[in-house]
C-alpha cells in the first residue's frame, strides 16, 4: 500500500522551497513581487506541481530539476487565481482562507502579481533549459504547450466562458468543454510537462494525459461538490457562493448525486489510462483516490 | 540617404499580415479573441517588430522567421497597454485613438484578452523554435530574454512604479529607472531579440543593446511631450492626460525645452553605439531619428 501522505508532504516541501528560492532571486523585492509572494504561499496542495514530478517518476526520475520546472505550473495557477478572483471577473474575497490579493493589496497590484507569476513561469523554464547540457527541444516543447494550454487553447478560454455563461444554463458537454479548458488545461499540461522532461516515449505520454484529462474533470466536479456541501474552514471559500452568483456546475445540472457518480467513473477511467505503467506509478494512482476523496 | 518611410510601410505590412495569420489559427475564435484582435488590429506603428527586424538586418538577415517571432513584441505590448488602460490601473478610455479594450468590451474581457496575448508570444515563441533547423539555444535565450523584461525585471516592476508613484514627486534618477523598467525593456528585448535571431556575435549584441537602452529613454520622453504638447488627433490619446493624473514625467521635473534637448542627446548616443556597423544599421539609424520627431 502507497502511503501518499508522507509522498505528498516530502514533494511539497521540494516545491515550497524552490517557489521560495525563485521569488528570492527575483532583482526587485518591491510591492509586486510582495504580492506575488503573498498569492503563491498562501498555501496551496500544490497538486499541479505534485502531478508533474509524480508524471515524471511514473516514466523515469522525478530529480531536482523537474521540481525545479514544476514551480511554473504554480506560478501559473496562482497568476489564474488572482486575476479570476478580480472584482471584474469572480469577485471573490476568500481563497485557501485568506484575502484575495485585491483585497489584501489593490485591484491594479492583483493585475501585475498576476502578470508578474505568468511571466515568471516562462522565465524559469527558459533559465531551466538554457542550464540543461541536453536537448533544448525538450524545454522548448514544454514551454509550448505550457503557452498554449494557459492561453486560449486552455485556461484564458475558460474562464471567459465561464463568465460569459453565469446565469445562462449550459448543457453537460458545454460545462464539460468549458472546464476541459478552465481547469483540465494546466492539469494537461502539469502532466505532459512531467511525462516530457521525465523522458517518456508517445504512448507513455499519450496514456498520462488520458490520465490526466479524466482527473482534470473529476478535480473540477469535486471543486463544485465542495463548494455546495463543504467545509469552508477546510475549503477557504464560501459555500454556496457558485450557486449565489449563477455558475454552472456540475450538481447544479446532474444533481450531487450523480455528480458523486460520475466523479467516480472518472476516477476509474484515469486509473485504466495508467494500466501500461508499472508500480512506478502508484503515486499517480493514489493521488486519483485522493483527488477525489478529498474535502479541501 | 535611406528612405525610411517605405522600410516602415512593407515591415509593417509584413508583420501585420504575420500577427494576422497568428490570429486566424487560434483554435477558438471567440470574444476574447474578438478582444486580442480588437487591440492588436488597432493600428499600432509596430515600431518593437521594426526594431527586431532592423537589429537582425544590421546583422545577418531579416528573414520571415524574424518577422514572425517579431509579432511576439507586439503582442506583448499590446497586452500591456490593454491591461495599462484598465479602470484600476490607468483608467485611460482612448487608446490609438479608438476607444480602450475595456470601454468596447468590458473589463474582464480585457483582463482575459491580455492574458491571451501575453501567453500567445510565448506560445508562438516555442513553436517557432520548434519549427527551426538550427540551434533551439538562441530561441530559448529569446523566449527568457522576453520574459525577464516582460515581468518582474521590467514591464511589471515598472508599471508597478508608475502607478504607485503618481502624485509623489520622483527624482531624475527615479524616473530614469523606473521609465528603463516600463518602456525601456521591451524595447531592450526587441532589440536583442532581432541581435540573436540574426546572429550578433557578443559585441555586436552589446552595441545593439547600448543603442536600445538610450532608444527607450528617448522613446518614453517624446511620448511624454507628445502628452503635453501633442495632437489628439495624431498621437490618439487625450493631450494633459498625464499631468491631470499626476504622472511623474520628464517635462514635468526638467521643463520642456531641456526635454527636447535631453531626447537629442539619447539619440546620438543611441548613433554612437552603431558606430561599429555598416550601412545594414542604416534603418536603425533612421528610426532614431524618426523616434525623436515623430508626432504620434
């Protein structure tokens, strides 16, 4: 039996200290860089960074340099945060707990902390790459499809169609489409980024990013499961407040039941995606059972 | 004597119809991409595409390749206007003369279209590289030289400055650096980027830099006085919109006339730095000029 605890904590710990040392060396420590830092250690599960050294681990080793590369996809998850919680998008006042940086600093300081962390990540990769004696087409292949799933092949697109739908009923395969790119996106690419510098021929790649497409859902519909029955002191956001502002969710269009369900066939589906891969694996497979069992 | 005008007509027209093509195989053509397409088509001067162009010109070639990573500038730039203009930040309504993002759309779109065009000159960026023969090395020191002085290490530390500094009188030296940060680093990556694309070897990457560094400066105080003095119907911004803001800005702390004679001086040490090179450098010559006296 995996013990995912300890692997969690010890990963997360790897990644909280490089998040740590990239802000350090950032060449001004002024009121951007304050509320960048402020965002990104905030606390987060660092599941995104987690999943591309586990990807990387399931096809050969997850080393210092592949925790070192997954800090981007926390800059960029953080950058999404910030400015999908800005007054003119979601309008939230809490996450993970804490203010959301435009409450805690300024609407203009949100927009350029966000910038800030987008434009960082591709930095660190470039920086990665050009230190790396092997191929520079690897990076390059990173960097690209970390470009295209945050912007309008992915996250950018999703969150404006999450907007522009609130209070508009969608259908199941417009919510699905739409949460594909919001959420499922940078999870993709989390992934394919650790199958990529772990070294993984097509079909290993090609079979982690079904894993990966089948988790990013079942991550979303669990994020709206909790909003409508959670606990807001272990989700660090309000409950309810999707329903409050006319989001569509998956319990608002299936009923939490089935949402329950469908979260669990999801799970399987990941799960049989990883079939080809040896116990190598088995933190992948755990953090399936724990993205879905989780209450935070 | 070189005709500039017409240089400016055909690499203008090259790089519109590349940013165009860019636009056209986005893989959703939706109201955040109505939003990109809205800003970038409002008909900028494209002057960091022409300075990327030119630098590889006065150094190698500027072959279509560099007029297709060269639409990475002018996304960038685009998205920091847009996100420059927002309520929060600027709170500008005019923008080239039409109205801003944000007033046509609305302010989230704004926020996401930025967000696209940001991640696009990355995307694009990679996938350039990818596409290339020759050395990935130099499109990975592209890709990090754009990011460091889009974010932290220039656009966003400098935009941060401005916004955080109106109505509190700068020194020379503050406003110097803070205006290197803001404008002067995109121009300071547009010009390295046409250097490496085009082959500079380290002197003549350090020359071209030397000259983007007084062409920046020189950049920003003319579009000051253009503020001050300026057309409306010319420069598409609302003249004295600065000084009602109160904006640091070099009439501001030195007066007018030692601004004029200040740009002049940046030019011919920006002359100077091309010393080293034959008549390729003939267009960034002339567009030093053309920075100076230009009128919008």
């Amino acid at each position: 039996m995996f013990e995912l605890k300890g692997y969690l904590q010890t990963r997360r710990h790897a990644v909280n200290r490089e998040i740590e040392r990239f802000l350090n060396t950032l060449p001004y420590q002024s009121r951007v860089v304050e509320a960048m830092r402020y965002s990104v250690l905030a606390g987060g599960k660092r599941l995104r960074p987690i999943l591309c050294i586990a990807a990387s681990e399931a096809v050969g080793d997850g080393n210092a340099t592949v925790v070192s590369a997954s800090c981007a996809l926390e800059f960029i998850h953080t950058y999404s945060l910030i400015h999908d919680d800005l007054p003119a998008m979601d309008d939230d006042q809490l996450r993970r707990g804490k203010p959301t940086c435009h409450v805690k600093f300024d609407e203009s300081t949100a927009i350029l902390a966000g910038d800030g962390l987008l434009t960082l990540a591709f930095e660190v990769l470039a920086d990665l790459g050009l230190r790396q004696s092997r191929s520079d087409r690897i990076w390059m292949k990173v960097i690209q499809i970390l470009a295209y799933r945050a912007g309008v092949g992915g996250m950018v697109e999703g969150q404006m169609r999450d907007i522009g739908t609130q209070g508009t009923p969608l259908g199941l395969s417009q919510l699905k489409a739409l949460h594909r790119l919001k959420t499922g996106a940078l999870i993709d690419a989390s992934v394919a980024t650790g199958a990529l510098l772990g070294g993984a021929n097509a079909e290993q790649e090609q079979a982690l990013r079904s894993y990966a497409g089948h988790m990013g859902l079942a991550f979303q519909v669990v994020d709206d499961l909790l909003n409508v029955k959670g606990d807001t002191r272990l989700t660090g956001k309000a409950v309810g407040s999707d329903c409050a502002k006319g989001k569509n969710t998956f319990p608002a269009l299936m009923g939490t039941s089935a949402s329950e369900k469908y979260v669990i066939g999801l799970r399987d589906q990941a799960l049989q995606a990883l079939e080809c891969f040896d116990k190598k694996a088995a933190p992948l497979r755990a953090i399936a059972h724990y993205i879905i069992e989780r209450n935070r």
